[in-house]
C-alpha cells in the first residue's frame, strides 16, 4: 500500500517552455501532497505543500508564478515549471501523506537546453 | 529553528560488518522522527517512524531507536544490495505549516 507515482519520469525540453509533472497517489487518498526538489548529492528542498480544493502553501524564495502547483483532486497534484531556464534543471520528487507519515514518488529527472 | 544532523555523511562496510548511523535532531515538540532509504535516481522509500524516546523498530537488517536528542539506525550484518543513502527526518510545524525537516543523509556503501 502506499504507492506514489509521478509522470514523466524524465523529461528534457527547451529554455522558454513550459513542463508539467503529475503525482499521483495509488491507492489511497490525499489531501495534501508535497513538492522537493533535489541537487545532485544533497538532501530534499521543500518547495511547496499542496493541499486538495486549495491554493499551495509556498516555501520561501520559491517563486509561486514559476512553479505552478494544483492540486484538483485527492489522488493528482501537478507541479507546472513556467518558461523554464537551465537552471531549473533538477530532480523533482512529490509526496503523498496519510497517516502522518510521507510517502514519495519515484522522481522526475527534468533537464532544460 | 528545527535541524536535523546526520552522521557520518558517507560509511563504507565490508559484508556482514554490522554499524550504525546517527540522527540528532532539535525540534520544538517531537512529532514523528522518519528513516527513508534513497537510491540513486529515486525517490525516498520510507522505512520506520519513531514517535517517542525509547521507541525501537525493525526490518530485516534494521533497528532505528530514538532518544530524546538523537535517533540511531543500527545495520546488522549488512549486504551490498544495503548500499543507499538513508535519510532521517523529524516532522516539523515551525513557520505555521506541517513539513518534514530533512537531513543531509548517509551515503552507505556495503562492499562485498
């Protein structure tokens, strides 16, 4: 039980264009859902908390107009990279909480040209 | 301010070398202390929550305990297929918004 999962697992576009990731819990229900982003060798970045029927909770420096989160219903967040440079090249990483405990999805590897 | 330190940040063991890897942490009211396993090019898979100082759980290979500053994660007779990055991290609700706070983690490497 537990399963998280998220779409693409890689993805590679150009600079200037938008990329959407989805998570998606499996077989549970989530009213919140969580967003990391991760650089190579250091540990997870929280970047915001999306909670279902509502707007996400930001963490600070975390630009909401760039990174745009929805989170529609209780098994799909979406992380949405507007315009997107290379220095948003990174390996981004959802959760899905239920019973106090995290439980995250397998990652997406997004590299911008 | 709620942190996590984990030590050491890389440990290399032979097969069947047993160790143990630290968390302490300083949090303002303990709601959970989590162990994940990270595999390179993964996300974190999640292994145990410890709730309260003297709280002990097992899987296989496993034992995280917890005290009231820091949280162990003993590894028994490790395997290569053991080899991962584990982090620890403590539920956190500084700021206003429930969130885990992250170490940096242990790169852990099982040679056979």
């Amino acid at each position: 039980g537990a399963v998280v999962s998220q779409h693409p697992s890689r993805v590679i576009c150009k600079s200037g264009t938008s990329v959407k990731i989805e998570c998606r819990s499996l077989d549970f229900q989530a009213t919140t859902m969580f967003w990391y982003r991760q650089f190579p060798k250091q540990s997870l970045m929280l970047m915001a908390t999306s909670n279902e029927g509502s707007k996400a909770t930001y963490e600070q420096g975390v630009e909401k107009d760039k990174f745009l989160i929805n989170h529609a219903s209780l098994t799909l967040s979406t992380l949405t990279v507007t315009s997107a440079h290379p220095e948003d090249s990174s390996f981004y990483i959802c959760s899905a909480s239920i019973r106090n405990t995290q439980y995250f999805g397998p990652g997406t590897r997004l590299t911008v040209l | 301010e709620d942190q996590v330190t984990q030590s050491p940040e890389a440990l290399r063991l032979q097969e069947g070398e047993s160790s143990s890897l630290n968390c302490s942490y300083t949090v303002s009211g303990l709601r959970g202390l989590f162990w994940y396993r990270q595999d390179p090019g993964k996300g974190p898979e999640f292994l145990f929550t410890l709730y309260s100082a003297g709280e002990e759980k097992e899987k296989e290979r496993l034992k995280a305990t917890l005290t009231k500053k820091e949280s162990f994660l003993h590894i028994t007779a490790p395997k290569p297929e053991d080899s991962a990055t584990y982090l620890c991290a403590v539920h956190s609700t500084q700021g206003g918004s429930e969130k885990l706070v992250f170490g940096k983690g242990t790169k852990l490497t099982v040679n056979p």
